[in-house]
C-alpha cells in the first residue's frame, strides 16, 4: 500500500507540472519536487521527497531488468504512463545527495510543422527522397519534437517504410498512408548500430536514428544514405557547423577525409535548435536551416568549414537562414525582446548590428501569419488556440 502511495504522489506532482504548462520534472533526495516552466526551473511541491519515496517509487514502476541496470550502471532511460495517461520519458541516476530523476512529457498528439511555428522551408526536409538529415540542438531544445513532425508529414503523405530506432521511444506513430515499426534501445535490440544494420535488410525507405552517439552508427548511417536510404537522426551540437566538424572528428585523422567526402555527397541538411523565452508565454524556436547546396558540398570537401556560417546567411534562395537571422526575426516580429535574444546569440554585437541597420532599412512592418509558442504542442492546445503576430518578410 505504501507503494502505491508514492507511485500516486509521482502522479500527481506529474500531472501539476503538466498543468502548469511545464516540460520537466525534477525531483531528487531530500528536496521538494521541481519542474522546468518557460525555461526557468521552479518549486512545484512543498513536501521533501525522501529516499523512501525513491525506493518505492523505482519498485512500482521499473522492472527487475531496469532496477539491475540502474544498480549497475547508476542510471537509467526509460518512458512510464502515469495514471493520466499521459506519457513521459525518464532518466533515474545516483548523485550526491542520493537518487535523482528527470521526467519529460511526451504529448500524445503530434503537432505539424506548421503548428510548430517552424519556418516553411522546413517542410522540404520531408520531401528528400534519400540522403541524411540531422536535427541538432541542445537538450530541450525540441530535436525529437520537430523530427516527429517530419516523420508524421511523410506518414501522411507517401507510402514508405519507417523504421525508428530510439533510446527510449518518444513519440509514437500509428500507420497512415505509410507503415512504421518503433525500436526501443535495450528492449527492443541492443544498440543503435545493430539496429541500425539490421535494419538495412528490411527494405526500409526511411530510417530514424534517435542519436548517432559513436563512429559505428555514424559510418552506417552514412552507408544507408549512400545507399539510397532517407536517414534522419540527432546530435548534441549548437550549430551547422559544429555539427558538421562533430560528425568528422569523431573518426580518427586518417579517415576524415574519406568520411569528409561520404558527408559532403549525402548530406541533404541541417535544422539546429534553440528555444528562447517568448514575451507572451511559453517558448519560440530560434533556428538555423542549412540545406545541402552545391556551395555547402563544396565547402565541406575543401575542409573549408569556417565559411559555411556565412554561406547559410547568404543562401535564403534555398530557404536557408543562419542563427542570427533567426533571432532577429524573433525580435522584430514581437515575439521576443532585446535580452533574449543576445542572450541566445553566439556573437551578441554582431546581432545587435544586425537588428538596428533592419530597423533602420525597413522598419518592424510585415505581413500577418499564424504564430504558436514551441511549447504549446506540450500542453496539447488545440489548433484553434493559433495566436496571429506580425512576422517579416525575408527578403531574397
């Protein structure tokens, strides 16, 4: 019975984090539970979770499996459905103080790229027929969101097969006009790179990867876009850039720049993401498009990576647009201030140079289009709730 106390109280501080519009739950030994909101971190509950919450809690809702793995190797991914139905993806780990855990809310309904607010260049990155397409950000900053927007548009469009390989599932997709088969790392298969090889060998149109986390995955993911195959996956990196020198170092010197040669041929592009604090709730999403261009290919086999900043910036014929162009457009749509935007800027100075010879060209004048906050597909809002902003014109 004590038990299934404490699995009722996760629940409910699970479900008041969700009602609060926040994205994380937070709690950890000998503290009250907190959650992230708007991204700021805030105290959610007064009561002191205590080791025996912990332990009652890891008995209820993980398996024998998944408690041996967590003793072992001090953490532990996993997703749980709470009484609510509402899911989330978890991480169990040991810290000083005791045990910890982190849980995400996963939304059940998937939002469109269009309800995400993204721009529509974007909507090209589900029309690539093959190649590789990475998704890249920070953690939180919407990668598996906007990936499962993707994955959704081409499910209800084309007849494909998908197949996504994750650690642990996130979203999950029913078939449509395509069919999709979900891997969970450590359930379902044992790795990313034997899911991955296997994959091979089920006459996959499109393959998933949830991360390219070592040299082994990087290489066959590479091969599978080589091979006719559309690979879309993720990586811990800010920019295109990084993303692009990340993928590369990972190999040892004497074969950069075979890999060098393999990328610059099947990369299709880029999306790197970071969300910032919008001034009417929620967050919005600042960012970079890279498409794979001719000048881009080109760039990547020279090993001239320095120049593909400048080379987003200036390629809005392609529907591309750099960080900086981003945040501007955030702050000269009303959409966030001054600070934020620095905040989130790599070279601050240089945006805000950017933003006053705007001002003084132009103006803030523009068209009107639907405009909703990254966050709001978290809490499930109705297409309905879709606010109208200004938004500016990118000038060709």
């Amino acid at each position: 019975m004590q038990y299934d106390n404490m699995k009722t109280k996760l629940d409910k501080l699970l479900d008041i984090m969700v009602e609060k519009g926040g994205s994380d739950l937070h709690i950890k030994t000998d503290t009250p539970a907190r959650a992230r909101i708007n991204g700021d971190i805030e105290v959610i509950g007064k009561e002191v979770l205590d080791k025996a919450f912990f332990k009652a809690t890891m008995l209820e809702i993980l398996s024998p499996e998944q408690q041996k793995k967590l003793h072992d190797e001090k953490e532990l991914d996993g997703y749980y459905t709470n009484k609510s139905k509402k899911r989330f993806r978890f991480n169990f780990f040991w810290h000083l103080g005791g045990y910890g855990a982190v849980f995400r809310i996963i939304p059940t309904r998937i939002a469109t790229l269009q309800e995400l607010g993204l721009p529509k260049s974007v909507e090209q990155f589900a029309n690539f027929e093959r190649g590789l397409v990475l998704v890249t950000g920070t953690t939180g900053s919407g990668k598996s969101t906007t990936l499962a927007a993707i994955i959704d548009a081409i499910n209800s469009a084309k007849k494909r097969h998908i197949i996504t390989i994750e650690d642990p599932i996130e979203f999950v997709h029913n078939d449509k006009v395509s069919i999709i088969e979900q891997r969970n790392v450590g359930e379902h298969t044992y790795s990313f790179h034997n899911a991955l090889k296997s994959a091979l060998r089920e006459d996959p149109d499109i393959i998933l990867v949830g991360e390219m986390r070592d040299a082994q995955t990087v290489e066959i993911a590479l091969h599978a876009a080589n091979s006719g195959h559309l690979v879309l996956s993720t990586l811990h990196t800010l920019d295109a850039k990084e993303t692009i020198d990340r993928i590369i170092g990972i190999f040892p010197m004497f074969e950069q720049n075979r890999i060098r040669l393999t990328l610059a041929s099947v990369l299709q592009g880029i999306l790197a993401q970071r969300l910032i604090k919008n001034k009417k709730g929620g967050r919005c999403v600042a960012i970079e498009i890279m498409v794979a261009s001719e000048r881009i290919k080109q760039l990547i086999k020279d090993n001239m990576d320095s120049e593909i900043t400048d080379a987003i910036a200036q390629g809005s014929i392609y529907g591309m647009q750099s960080f900086d162009q981003a945040l501007m457009k955030l702050y000269l749509d009303g959409a966030a201030d001054m600070d934020e935007v620095l905040a989130a800027s790599t070279k601050p100075d240089d945006l805000k140079l950017m933003i006053s010879n705007q001002l003084d060209n132009t103006g803030q004048g523009g068209c009107v289009v639907n405009l909703k906050t990254f966050d709001e597909p978290l809490q499930e809002a109705a297409p309905k709730s879709i606010e109208t902003m200004p938004i500016l014109k990118l000038r060709k």
